[in-house]
DNA sequence: AGCCAGGTCTTCG
DNA sequence: CGAAGACATGGC
C-alpha cells in the first residue's frame, strides 16, 4: 500500500482499503454516499472520500487526524495471512479484503453504541445524526457543511426527553445518565492503560453498556484487537459454520470459543466474519 | 402485518 | 446463579 499525505489531502493506493467495505462494515455511524464518493465526519473532523479501483483520494480537515483514523500504519496483508490460517474465515476474509478497523473518537463511540442495542443500523444513524444536528457545532469544509459531534457537556445537558424527542426510545435514559456520569468526571481516557479484565469492568459500570456494546467501544475507540464482540450475527455465524456440538449456549461462551480461535486477531476476525454474514445474503439462506 | 435489529436491565425461579 | 420478560421505534 502507497500512501501520499499532503496537506488536507491523502491519497492510498494498493490493497486492503476500500472505502465501501470500511463505512459499510458496521463500525461507524456518520457517513453519506454522494454519486461521486462518501462524507464522512468524526469527531469535528471531515472528509470526502472517492475512490475508484486501487486508488483512493480523501480530501479532509486534517490528514494527519485521518491518517490515523484509518490505521494507515497497520499492514493488513500480515493479519490476513495470520487469520487464513483457519480454514473457517477465508472466505469472509477475501469478501472483506478492503475492510479496515478505525481508530474512532471514545465519547463519539460510547454513545453510538449503546444506541446500537436491539436496533438497526439505519435507525442507529438517524438518531446519531439527530443529536449532532440538535446538539454539535456546525462546521464548513470547501462549502460542505457538516456538525461535529457534541461535547459531552451539551450532551449531559440535553436531558432524557431530548433523547426521546430525537428517537432513542427506551435508550434514552441510558444516554443521559451515562453522559451525566462521564460529565462529572468518568475518564475514558484511563481505560487505555487498563488490563482487558479492568477495562471491561469499569465500561460495564455505565448504564446502557453491556457486554458486546462494551466490546465494540473497546475494539472500535481502544484498538483492543483481543475481544470478540458476539451479536445476533455473529451468533448466525457461530451456528452456522463453527458449532460443532449442535447445542445452544450463551453468548459469552460464544466469545470465548472464537477469542480461543483467534487470540490477538480476534476483533479483526470478527469484523470479516460480521460483514460477510450480514451482506452477502445469497449464499446465505 | 409482523418479525427483527451490532442488547441491556430487571425480575423471577 | 440462569432464564425469561420488558423495552421504543422504524426498517424491510
């Protein structure tokens, strides 16, 4: 992979980064599909993406912000040999061949997953755009307007009927005594210096936040590849291809017998496991 | 029309 | 403990 960075500019060219697989795989909320290519906001940060074959130009606020974002330092052709090594997920793999893992914003992450629970990804991004619309600072990039995600004051303040008022339903509650408890002091940043065990413990602790909403903040804000977020797909998946006993069991047990399988390329796994599962749909049925 | 969605929390045996 | 039920809303 070649990467030119200059400034408010990245240009990639080469395998494992398609920009369709990246925004499409689950892990993020804020984007558009434009004819031309896809917007994307994080954070307070924005870019514009277009892609075609091997080669990607991105147009954003800040390169070195989205140099990052998209872990452009991570060599994916060292995880996917890695990974082949079981039989079982190379033919997710190679569905998913572009499909990247971001480095995305804590706060941004935590809300957006505890409105993931029991939801669809549709829903889960009108309700996202909502509370930015409603609550973040407007911002213009080359005459593109876009709202930044909002502080976690403005979201401490807003009040569990704004979070009915946009659509979160039962959600709501979740997310203001969560942002309240992050307002007065949480810190999401000494997460980052945590064992797993810890880690896990102290984001559970947050109201809305269970096991799989706490794996994906950990494996989409932390970069903690060791945790195996299990879902209804995955669960799909864990039926389908890699139960061999034929009996029921818990979702935990679920993630355990895939972190078993996959170690410290666990989160990788998963995320090419889910986005074959939910995406290609005809040879699924 | 009715089941389902990147589950979590609460309550009940 | 583990199982079962409640929960808002809209996508398909």
């Amino acid at each position: 992979m070649n990467i030119e960075k200059s400034k408010n500019k990245i240009i990639i060219t080469g395998d494992h980064f398609s920009v369709r697989e990246i925004l499409c795989s689950g892990q993020v909320f804020r984007f558009n599909s434009l004819n031309s290519g896809y917007t994307l906001t994080a954070g307070k940060e924005f870019a514009l993406l277009k892609q075609s074959g091997q080669k990607t130009v991105i147009e954003c606020t800040d390169e070195e912000y989205f140099y990052n974002y998209f872990d452009l330092d991570t060599d994916y052709s060292v995880i996917i040999k890695k990974l082949e090594e079981n039989c079982l997920i190379k033919g997710a793999v190679n569905y998913g061949r572009g499909i990247r893992i971001l480095k995305q914003e804590k706060l941004e992450t935590v809300i957006s997953f505890i409105i993931s629970a029991n939801n669809n990804i549709k829903r889960i991004q009108g309700i996202i755009d909502r509370i930015c619309l409603s609550l973040g600072e407007k911002y213009n990039f080359n005459g593109m307007e876009y709202y930044a995600f909002p502080p976690i004051e403005k979201l401490a303040q807003a009040g569990e009927d704004f979070y009915k008022s946009i659509g979160a339903g039962y959600r709501a509650s979740y997310l203001d005594k969560t942002s309240k408890e992050i307002a007065l002091g949480f810190d999401l940043t000494a997460i980052e210096n945590m064992t797993l065990n810890s880690a896990e413990k102290s984001l559970m602790s947050l109201y809305g936040i269970g096991k799989k909403v706490c794996d994906c903040i950990l494996l989409f804000a932390y970069g903690r590849q060791d945790v195996f977020p299990v879902d209804t797909w995955i669960e799909k998946v864990y039926y389908d291809s890699f139960c061999t006993c034929g009996e029921k069991i818990c979702r935990e047990k679920i993630a355990e017998h895939f972190t078993g399988i996959f170690k410290e390329y666990s989160g990788y796994a998963q995320q090419y496991l889910f986005y074959y599962k939910r995406n290609f749909k005809s040879e699924n049925k």
